[in-house]
C-alpha cells in the first residue's frame, strides 16, 4: 500500500471502530529528542464526568442525574468503572490499564477562567505556569520547539517559550520550507519545484553567514546588537533543524476531517503533535478541545464531544505505537470543573465544582485504578493522602495543586529548580502513582 493510500484511509477514522486503525510509522533521525513526553488534553467548558469516569445513578427522591441510568447501570473494565454512554465503552475497555481515574477533585470555583487555571497550574490565581511548561523548561529547552500549545491555558511565567500551532500542516510547510512551491503544478511529476534553485540558495546561505561572521567580529559592535545578531543566526538554525519535521508532517488530504459541529479539530492537533514527537523536535504539548459548556440540551451534546474526545485520546496512543514512543508518554486529561449532578429546565447541565482528571501512561503499575471518591449525589468526600481511602476524619479534599504535586513527582520535577520557583507549600503529596 502506499504512503498516501494508506494514510488516505487513516483520514476516515470517525467512520471505522477505534482500534486497529491503520496508521504510518517513520524512521527518527539519529539526533532525535529520545526523552519522556507530556501531554495535556483540555476538554474546555466542562465536562460531565458523572457521564464519564465517576458514573452516577439516579437516586429516590432527588432530580434525575443521568437519563442513561433509567435503563442502565454503570460499566467496569479492570478495575475503571464508567458510564454506558457515548462511546464509552470500547474506549474504556481498550485503555483501562493505561490509566488512574482520580475522581473527586474539587475546583473550588464555577468561574471558566479559573476553573482553568487551576485545573492546568494547579493554582487557583495567575502566577503559576502549565505543568506542560515546566516540564519543557526542564526536560529540552534547547528544542526546536520544545512546548506547543494548540489552545487553552498555556501560561509560561516566562520558564520556557512556547510554539502555537492549529493543526494545518500546509501552512506550516510553507514556513520551514518557504523555497518550495506547493501550488506549483508538477503535472503528476515527483521532482519538487523551487522559487530558487537549491544550488543559488546555497550560495546565498554561504553568503549569509560570511557577513554574519564579518559583522559578528567588529569589535565596535554594541552588546545588544551582538545579542540580536546571535538571535538571527540562531533562527536559521533552528528553522534548519525544523526542516526534518516537514518529512513527518501529513499533508492537506492526510489531515483527519472536522467533524461537524465540533471545534477545534483535535485530530488534527495529534497528528501534528505527533509528527513534532516523531521527528524529536518537542516534548510537550497542550491539546484543546471546546463545546463542553452544555447549559441546554445536555446529553444530546455532550455525547458527541465525549465520543470525539474519546476517539482523539485512542488516536494519541495509535499513532504514539507506530511513532515509537508510547512507552515515553503522559497523558493527562481534564477540564475547568463537572457538570450540576441534575439537569435544568432546559434539559442542561450547569457549572459544579467537583471533577476529574485522568492520567495515562503505557501500562504503569498504578494503572488500572480509580482513586478519590464523591457520594451519590457527585459532593466530594474527604480523602486519606497514604492509603487514598475514604477518611471523612481524617482525610484531605483533593484539590488541584494536589494533583500537580503528585503529577510533578511522576514527570520528575520534583525538587528541581523549577519546582522550588513555583512550590505548592504545605500541600499533602497524595501517593497517587505509588
């Protein structure tokens, strides 16, 4: 089969079963970043995780919860229990052991805004960077383009900077190889077109550094004019080791389709995501995907986005096994806070405090679990940090910052530098990944 073909057939994704999907591994370079990954994907509005990974039954007496569960009771795969909605179920029975479900975690807001901050920084005011910018700052901030952000929270504090991208991967060809002519009409040919001939483009490289060198040595030469000399250089450079990630990069007719009425196209953001991991150019990256603020008509909804963001979380780990680097990756998933545990007057949910987050490797030790714990009517309950049991005496609410310290143990930033700049003092290390 070839190239295109095949990844011709990997564009019709949301009309075949999740797994099993063809997908195209390429060779990495010799010099290619080989370290750990980390992924954050943000489900933005507010997801219902009572419809999700902390399934809900409707209870005597209160407002329905779930309309699912007139007719239905909750699913378990390994040890994860979730809800039978959406497309739940293959996700979860294909993923289980990858991942710990940590449910009960309380946002201690409705606010979007900071719902998302502290959901992402771990810390419910500004000052606090992405856990996905730490993580770059201290793992490769040498790369190309160590940390990319495709939307949502994507705070630096100044650490590391930061790549955004929206998943069009033509317009990024255009930008590291702005000689070629992709509108050029090859008339079926395979020879590439140039605006200038890669021979003259040579000579003015040559050209290039030679002055670079002739004015780099001028011994005049004001400090901030060297700086800003360096930095031009060092543009080239980098745009130069860029060049590789253009080989790993699908194309127009490659890309995953939108699906309809749901924006942005995550798919789109993993392939591009993955093809950064593939050629070694990042390590860590923020995936977004919207439309979770479902106040009217909720389940109708919130089924497809789940569905999709289920079919993107399957597409990261598909294309990091044919990558090569599945066993090099984090996952976290999460969102600004749940959905109200009753439905509104115009069948919507609202804003509630109490979520979730989900975290994935490739088949750890700690997976297969689900730790925290809220009642039948989704309020949270207190937490024993050491044995993660219901402990209403004894115990802690898990917050976000919780998480983060737990999260910066398993990536290793503990104790860094980084880590002391941004502490969370104080805070209970629960042993989430023990």
């Amino acid at each position: 089969m070839k190239r295109r073909t095949l990844l011709k057939a990997l564009s019709q994704i949301s009309a075949l079963p999740l797994i099993g999907m063809p997908v195209m591994a390429r060779a990495q370079t010799e010099d290619s970043y080989t370290g750990p990954l980390l992924l954050q994907v943000q489900a933005d509005g507010g997801w219902d995780v009572t419809s999700y990974c902390d399934p809900k039954v409707n209870q005597p007496g209160e407002k329905p919860i779930t309309n699912w569960s007139v007719s239905a009771e909750p699913l378990s795969a390994g040890g994860i229990n979730f809800a039978p909605f959406a497309n739940n179920q293959v996700f979860f029975e294909s993923h289980h052991q990858k991942m710990l479900v940590i449910n009960g975690v309380d946002m201690q807001t409705n606010s979007h805004s900071t719902g998302v901050l502290h959901n992402w920084s771990g810390r419910n005011s500004e000052g606090y960077p992405a856990l996905t910018a730490l993580f770059a700052a201290q793992q490769a901030p040498t790369l190309p383009m160590p940390y990319v952000n495709f939307g949502g929270f994507g705070a630096t504090e100044n650490v590391i900077r930061y790549t955004r991208l929206q998943g069009n991967s033509d317009q990024l060809r255009q930008i590291l190889e702005p000689n070629l002519n992709y509108y050029y009409d090859d008339g079926g040919q395979d020879e590439p077109a140039y605006y200038t001939s890669p021979d003259q483009l040579d000579l003015l490289n040559e050209y290039r550094r030679a002055r670079y060198q002739r004015l780099r040595q001028n011994s005049q030469l004001l400090s901030r004019e060297a700086q800003n000399l360096d930095a031009y250089v060092d543009a080239f450079e980098n745009r130069d080791a860029l060049k590789s990630f253009v080989s790993y990069l699908p194309t127009s007719d490659e890309i995953i389709e939108d699906t309809p009425m749901i924006y942005p196209n995550m798919k789109a953001q993993v392939q591009t995501i993955s093809a950064a991991f593939s050629a070694g150019i990042s390590c860590s990256a923020d995936l977004q995907l919207g439309g979770f603020d479902t106040h009217d008509d909720h389940d109708n909804q919130h089924a497809p986005l789940l569905s999709y963001l289920n079919e993107s979380i399957d597409l990261i780990w598909q294309l990091a096994e044919a990558g090569g680097y599945a066993d090099r990756l984090t996952v976290v998933i999460g969102s600004d806070f749940s959905r109200t545990p009753h439905y509104n007057s115009q069948a919507g949910k609202d804003h509630w405090p109490i979520g979730s987050v989900i975290v994935m490797q490739d088949n750890p030790a700690w997976g297969d679990r689900m730790v925290g714990e809220t009642d039948p009517l989704h309020n949270v309950k207190h937490i024993n940090p050491t044995s993660l049991q219901s402990d209403e005496a004894g115990g802690s609410i898990i917050y976000p910052r919780h998480v983060h310290k737990a999260l910066r143990q398993l990536v290793g930033l503990n104790d860094t530098a980084l880590d002391q700049r941004f502490p969370f003092n104080g805070t209970e290390l629960f042993s989430f990944f023990s």
